[in-house]
C-alpha cells in the first residue's frame, strides 16, 4: 500500500482516498480494522459471537467433513488453529464439543489473548501472533504437529494481503487439512428504513476504499495459488427487524456496528457529518423497526489443503 501525505495531516493511500494514518500504515497498527476500540467494542464482539454460534457449529463440522476428520465427540483427535481468536469464544466452543481434539488460539491483541488464556481448559493454548506473519516454526502443542483445520472467522477480510495471509495458514496446515473462513458479503447489507440506508451506504463506502468487502468467488485464486483446493463459498443471509426475535436480535447487533464505525465515516471517510451520524442513528435506535426489514449476509468459504 503506498501513501502520500495531504496539506491536512492526512494521507492519501493508493486506493486515491485520504486516510487518517501516518504513512506506510494500515487503518490500525496491525489490519484496516476500522472500527472503535473501546469499552462496547468487547461487548460487540460477544454479541455477534452468539449471533453466529449455532451456524459456526454447522459450518466447522462441514469443514471437519471435508478433511475427513472425526466428528465423534470421544474420538475426535485431530488439531485446529483459530488465527484471529480475540478472546477466544470460539476457540473454547469448539473445544467443549470436543474435549479430546486439540486447540491454538492466535490473535495479535495481548490484552485479548490474557483474556482468553484465563480458565482455558487443558487441551487449549493461547498466543500472541501477528496473522500477517509465519506462525513460530514449532507450535506450542505436541511438538510442532501441523494443523488438520484452521479457522479465520471475520478476520482475512481486515488483512490487505490475503494471498500472503492464507500462504502462512497453508503452511500451518497439513496436506488434506482444511481451512474455514467468515468474511463480510460486498453489498451484504440491506434495510428498508432510509436512515439506515444512509448509514450502511457510508459504512459499506469506507469498507470498499479499504477493501474490506468479498464476492463469492474473491478468495477462489488466492486460495487456489496458496495449494487450497474444492473451495466452496456460501451465503449466510440474517434477517435485519422485522417481527421475529431473530431479526429485532440481528438488528440490535447491526445499530452498535453502525455505531462502532463513527470514526471511521465521519473523521478519517467524512462521508456524513458527525451531528448527522448521530442523529440518524439516534433516531434508528428510537424505533421498534417491527414494520421496517432487511437482511445482512456473509460469505462462508471451506477448502481443503492440496494432498494427503
């Protein structure tokens, strides 16, 4: 990514929109993260993990299939990484469905890795690691063994060089093994409420200048060059408001993402006013949204690792 600095103090990245970042950064320290880091961004984090649970469930032992892993709760001994764990949710999900597997939880926030490390049980270990780096050429369980599965639930999509990204997790992961990954869908976000639309538009805007968005077949090459093979991409589509709980759930979940990317419409995009923001967003948050719909999709991908 190359940048150059504005008269403002700003920089103006290679995609040729100004970006509040010193050059030859990303957004964040680490990944075009653009959301707010702060107290409600961990509770935000929790939500969506129980949003996604049930079907992270459906979707991991998909994966297991694939790779021709045991799905037998007693007899499942095979190894899995979560590149990316945060606080390590589903990481410890994974591993209460399965008590004799083993499990690797990386993520580069120390604070959030202290935090999963804390009660974990035996068969997890939790690391500080860098997703855009090499994992250490001996993992911290059973002596280095490759991984049989490997996991990126929203987390490539925040990494500018996923090609380089998916080459250290196919170097992580033995021949036959397979990886699973969660990213959010280009244009995955539709509302019937004209404030929303506002809102999501700018929000979706900011995701394209940073290139955070995927269509269903954007990971099929780099997958491919990193000697993954049968990918397959599906749609999750979530109901937004509406009558059913499911969808008052999902849409509750989408204002406090709205919310958490203020900055990142407003001071580093400004695409809206800050007064503005607030405004549409204080009146989303007024309103049941019963007689108001949508849907929020993500794209779901599986392939197996060349081999085996």
């Amino acid at each position: 990514m190359s940048n150059r600095p504005l008269r403002d103090g700003t920089v103006r990245c290679s995609c040729g929109y100004p970006c509040l970042m010193s050059a030859g950064q990303l957004f964040g320290a680490h990944s075009n993260y653009f959301f707010d880091r702060n107290a409600d961004e961990r509770q935000r984090l929790e939500n969506q993990f129980h949003l996604f649970g049930e079907d992270f469930d459906r979707w991991f032992d998909e994966a297991l299939r694939m790779g021709g892993l045991s799905m037998d709760p007693g007899g499942a001994a095979w190894r899995m990484l979560d590149l990316g764990c945060g606080e390590g949710q589903f990481t410890r999900r994974t591993a209460d469905r399965y008590p004799n597997a083993t499990f690797v939880g990386a993520d580069v926030d120390r604070a959030a890795v202290e935090a999963a490390s804390r009660g974990a049980a035996g068969n997890i270990e939790f690391l500080v690691h860098d997703a855009r780096e090499p994992l250490p050429q001996a993992p911290v369980l059973d002596g280095g063994a490759a991984f049989d599965v490997a996991v990126m639930w929203m987390v490539l999509l925040y990494l500018p060089d996923r090609t380089g990204a998916l080459a250290n997790v196919a170097r992580a992961v033995s021949p036959g093994g397979v990886v699973l990954l969660c990213n959010q869908a280009d244009d995955g976000v539709r509302f019937s409420h004209p404030a929303a639309t506002e809102l999501i538009e700018a929000t979706f805007e900011m995701g394209r200048r940073f290139g955070i968005l995927m269509s269903e077949t954007s990971l099929d090459a780099p997958l491919e060059e990193t000697g993954f093979v049968d990918v397959t991409t599906v749609t999750l589509e979530y109901p937004l408001g509406g009558a059913t709980s499911w969808g008052q759930r999902w849409w509750a979940h989408l204002l406090t993402t709205l919310a958490a990317t203020r900055r990142a419409v407003v001071d580093v995009g400004r695409l809206m006013d800050g007064a503005e923001f607030d405004r549409k967003l204080d009146l989303l948050a007024a309103e049941p949204m019963l007689r108001h719909s949508g849907h929020w999709d993500f794209l779901v991908t599986v392939a197996r690792r060349r081999g085996g």
